[in-house]
C-alpha cells in the first residue's frame, strides 16, 4: 500500500485542524482549520504545504473554525473540488465562515487605525487573511453527505460520515482506500464528543479500524462537575444579582451557545434562579440557534421529547438577540444584573472583548468560562490569573470575578476516549494522536501505548508518514 498522511495542523497543537491524504494519484484533505492560538497566528498567512489547485476533495467533520476557517483561503488560492460535510455542517459553516470574513475585515480595519495612531506596526499585516466576499465563493463547494452514507470519490477511495456526538452536524470520517487488492480503513475522529450529553446523540464507535487519527485535548484529565452545572450556574447567577453585577459569558457560537440556553431554560423551569434578561449578543449564534430548529432529527431522545411538547429551551422568557453594534453597546447602559453570552469563546475576537473591557474592572462582575481556553489566548490569561489584560490596545485591571463552569465541555475526557477506543475489537496498526497541546497528546499516547499496548505517535507539525 502507498498511502501518505501528512499533519498539516492540530499537530502538538489545538487548532489548526488539517490533515493531507495522499494515495492512488490523488490528494483529499481532511479539514481546514484556522489556527487561534497565539504562538501560531503566523501559520494562517503561510502558502498551504500542498497546492490547492491539485486537491480533489476537502471533508469537514464539523463546522467549528479551527476545523473549517481557512477554506475561503483555500479557495482563494485555486482550489475547486468538492468540500464534503453533513448537511447541518454545511449550513453551520456558511454561517461561521461568512461571520468570520467580517469579523478579518472590521479587525484588520480596527488594526490599522490603531498601529497608525500609535505610530507602530503589528507582527502580522493589516489586511484580512479573507474577506466576507471570500467565504462565499466557498459555498458552491458544499456538497452535503448524509451520516452512514458511503460515498464513493473514485480512484478506490470511498468515505463514511458517523455522528460524532460534538456539535450539531459533527463527524468521524471513514475513509476507505482500496489499492492493488488491498484495502486500508482510516478514521479521523474530529472532535469527540460526550456520552448522555444534552441535545445531540452519543459518538459512535468503531470495531475495528487500520489506523485511528484522534484528538486528545482532555487527554490528560477527567473532567470535573460534569453532574453540577446547574448547580454552579444557580451559585453564579444568584451571587451576582445580589452584587448587582453583569454575567459576562465568552461563549463558542455553535453548540455551547445552546447548551447554554438549555441549561438556564431547565433552571427557570425549577424556579432555582430568579427571571434574568439574558443577551445573546451574537448574530451568528442567533442564526445557528434557527439551524439548530431546523435539525430537530439530529437531537437525541430528551430533547426530542422537549420539542414535542412545544417546549424550546431556545427561546424563553427574558431570552434576547442582540443584532446591531448599537444594540450591543447598548448593553452597558442597562442597571441591574443581566447575562451577557457573546463571542468568540477564548475571547481573541468579536464583542466579547468590548464586553470585557466594559466588566472585567468591576468587582460586583462574574465572568463565566464554559469552554476550553487555548494557550496563548486572551482567555487562557484571565482564566490563569493575569492580574491586568491588554484589551484593544489598553491595559485593564481584572477586579471582576473569575470562574469556570467545567462540566460544559463538549470533548471526551481521558476517561471517555480511553471508553472510545475501547470498542476496537483488534489493536489498530497505528493511533496518531493530535489535537491537544503537548504535555495532553503526549500523556495520552505514552497511556495508551503502556495500558493497551497500541503502538502510538504524536506526530510533530509538518510531518509525512507512510501507512503501509
């Protein structure tokens, strides 16, 4: 067999999602993601490690940035083959790709005033890495695949899509490569979700697999209070009313948002928080709320249940889409307690840092971590402690309260990947271990390798194997 695999991305490293198949004269990639932590902002503006304009197919497992960011640059640069996702992530990635163009061209714009004024250049340049116009030359590529549909691409490769439990519409990816007589099967896990998680289906699972591409962002820790959301959210919700602060919530737009909202419905419902005017200052997690309706088939069985009852958790009492700028600004005028949930999630763009800059000073505040924060991020400093954050260019002192609700995530922990794997019947000729900073992918591999005996690598950023 001659098969190439190369890391492109998400290798010793969170984002940057990016895999290269190379085998019987063809070229498919396996996501295309945006790198979002700081150290590695540069890799965005490098020329991708394969030309674009020989590559047949791009597939998506899920719609998140770091999976799917960088097609429109992709695109740019001469890529025309089909991008392959599951309906829900095609329509979730338009929303997400279109909302990122904007958001490169108001930063790049905010940017440049600003070096300007203060008489200085940034690391990086001052123009979009791509425009809004950009994200939708890459939506006549979509090319929607149902789960446990086997597609056919030709040239003896054939590709699977299964639920992966993460977000709305995720996957694990299948390929299948037949190649003189013999056949080689490959997954790439994406993103692994939870199981008996709110809203979506449990991940599936697999019998037996040659090799195994999987992420390892909690590879090495069990998660905490995953059974005390509502509790810790009834502790921050009331605590800061009787403060007479604001609830600030950095908040992914695709899949926490609703988690989000599902909880604080549930919570209402109980009466174990008092009614509170909930802003969810995101356009874009707005309208992926709306796709969220529209897939009522992808939810599992308790929500399901939810919706036949004519009950939304998407849409109760005091709950409020902010859609303007000026609506949002508006936001710091309001007295008395209120929630704000807005983006993005590790707070390194978007009307989360104005949120910020406007709470993050005042003790009466709580700002609420629910997702994972990535080294480098302005996230990952407030939630370590920073005692100052430079926000827009200005030095702020964090007085507010600084939590994190840790039982939200919607990755598997070690646990729970090591449950995953489990499932294989036979030990797969080898498990690439990437998505998660060093020390996690490098603990869950060297666990891997001394409990089960599965012959491991973490593979370094750049780096080709052949798979034989």
């Amino acid at each position: 067999m001659d098969i190439r695999l190369t890391f492109m991305g998400a290798a010793r490293g969170v984002t940057g999602s990016r895999y290269l198949i190379e085998t019987n004269d063809t070229m498919i990639l396996v996501d295309c993601g945006l790198y979002q932590e700081r150290q590695f902002l540069y890799r965005n503006w490098e020329k991708f490690r394969c030309s674009p304009k020989k590559l047949q197919a791009v597939f998506l497992t899920h719609a998140h940035l770091d999976h799917s960011g960088l097609l429109p640059k992709l695109v740019r640069e001469g890529f025309q083959g089909k991008v392959y996702c599951t309906p829900a992530t095609a329509d979730l990635t338009k929303i997400m790709l279109l909302d990122a163009g904007h958001l490169q061209e108001e930063d790049a714009a905010y940017k440049k005033k600003r070096h300007q004024r203060e008489g200085r250049q940034g690391p990086y340049p001052e123009v979009p890495l791509y425009t809004a116009a950009d994200a939708e030359k890459t939506f006549p590529l979509f090319s929607p695949v149902e789960y446990n549909q086997t597609l056919d691409i030709g040239h003896g490769i054939e590709a699977t899509f299964y639920d992966a439990g993460h977000v709305l519409g995720s996957a694990m990816i299948k390929l299948q490569i037949s190649q003189n007589g013999e056949k080689r099967s490959i997954v790439f896990s994406g993103d692994i979700g939870r199981k008996d998680r709110p809203i979506l289906h449990d991940p599936s699972v697999f019998q037996k697999l040659d090799y195994v591409v999987m992420e390892s962002t909690y590879g090495d820790r069990v998660h905490e209070g995953t059974d005390e959301i509502g509790d810790d959210l009834v502790e921050i919700v009331n605590s800061t009313k009787a403060a007479g602060g604001n609830i600030i919530v950095p908040s992914f737009a695709l899949q926490r948002a609703q988690e989000i909202l599902y909880y604080l419905d549930l919570l209402l419902m109980q009466k174990r928080i008092p009614p509170i005017d909930v802003y969810l200052d995101s356009p874009m997690a707005a309208k992926i709320t709306e796709v969220y309706k529209r897939y009522a088939n992808l939810f599992d069985s308790d929500m399901t249940e939810l919706m036949n009852e004519h009950h939304s958790p998407f849409d109760f009492p005091g709950l409020k889409a902010v859609e303007t700028v000026e609506e949002s600004k508006s936001l710091n005028s309001i007295k008395g307690t209120i929630m704000i949930i807005a983006g993005s999630g590790m707070c390194n763009g978007g009307r989360i840092k104005h949120h910020l800059a406007n709470n993050i000073s005042r003790p009466e505040c709580t700002i609420v971590f629910v997702g994972y924060q990535a080294a480098g991020t302005l996230g990952r400093q407030i939630l370590d402690g920073a005692k100052t954050v430079r926000i827009h260019g200005q030095q702020y002192p964090v007085r507010a309260r600084i939590t994190q609700v840790k039982g939200f995530s919607a990755h598997a922990d070690q646990d729970e990947l090591l449950k995953w794997l489990s499932s294989l019947s036979v030990n797969p000729r080898r498990i690439f271990i990437t998505h998660g900073e060093v020390e996690s992918a490098e603990q869950f591999s060297q666990l891997l390798r001394s409990k089960n005996g599965y012959n491991t690598m973490v593979p370094e950023y750049g780096a080709t194997v052949n798979l034989d």
